[in-house]
C-alpha cells in the first residue's frame, strides 16, 4: 500500500488497521522529507530475527543449505516435544 503524508493523517486509524491485518507495508510519501514505511510489529519482529540468524556467515549458508535440502524433497518431518 502506498499513500501520502495528508491522507495518512486523515485515515490514520484505518491504514494502521490494514497494515497490521495484510501483513504488508504502507508507503507513506512525504513532500518534505524522507518517505516513511509502516509495518505491523509482528512484521518486524520477523524481519528482525531473520537479520539476526544471517548475521553469521556460518549460520546463514548453514540455513540456506537446510533450505535447499528441504526444497529438493530430503527434508524429514518430526514430532517436536518437550521433555
């Protein structure tokens, strides 16, 4: 979603109401000023965590391995349980 400063203001309510169901960024662009981006916290907190695990070279090619594994059928599904 993409909108402006002045209709950001306007329906403030009801743009933050979108970006936290849709799971998406709203662009707000601003005449003066670098343009903003909003984003449900949930979102970011996502963004975040994934920055982190790729902080590490070593834990970042060990997981996009994984993931590679995983797409070409060898990946094995387990129950998880607490003991």
């Amino acid at each position: 979603m993409i909108t402006t400063y002045t209709r950001f203001k306007q329906k403030l309510k009801t743009y933050l109401d979108e970006a936290a169901a849709l799971k998406s960024p709203l662009y707000v662009k601003r005449a003066n000023g670098a343009n903003i981006v909003v984003l449900a916290e949930s979102e970011y907190t996502s963004i975040m965590e994934t920055l982190y695990l790729l902080k590490s070279p070593k834990n970042a090619t060990r997981l996009l391995k994984a993931i590679e594994q995983f797409h070409e059928g060898k990946g094995e599904i387990r129950d998880l349980h607490e003991e």
